[in-house]
C-alpha cells in the first residue's frame, strides 16, 4: 500500500513541478491522470482491505 501511496504523490508533484515550469499542457495533463488513476488504485486497495477483514 505505501509503494501506492508513493506513486500518488510521485506523479502529483510531477504534475505541479511541470505545471509550475509552464510545460505543456499536454504534460500536465497525463501527469495529473497518472495521479488520478494512482489514487484511484490506492483507493480501490484500501477498499478491498477493509472488506476481506
């Protein structure tokens, strides 16, 4: 769960150094999509975790 954690955050600060440089959108936007769908995924494990106990 931590490594999933790391991913969020990886690509969530990605997204805010790029947008910060002023880098294409296009860059920006599949970082934040890369944050989304690894929180997605942290969401969804913390999820299942909570069910099967």
């Amino acid at each position: 769960m931590s490594r999933r954690y790391g991913m969020f955050v990886m690509w969530r600060d990605i997204a805010a150094e790029a947008q910060a440089r002023g880098e294409p959108a296009t860059i920006v936007n599949a970082a934040k999509a890369r944050a989304d769908a690894s929180w997605l995924a942290l969401k969804e494990s913390l999820n299942s975790g909570s069910k099967s106990t």
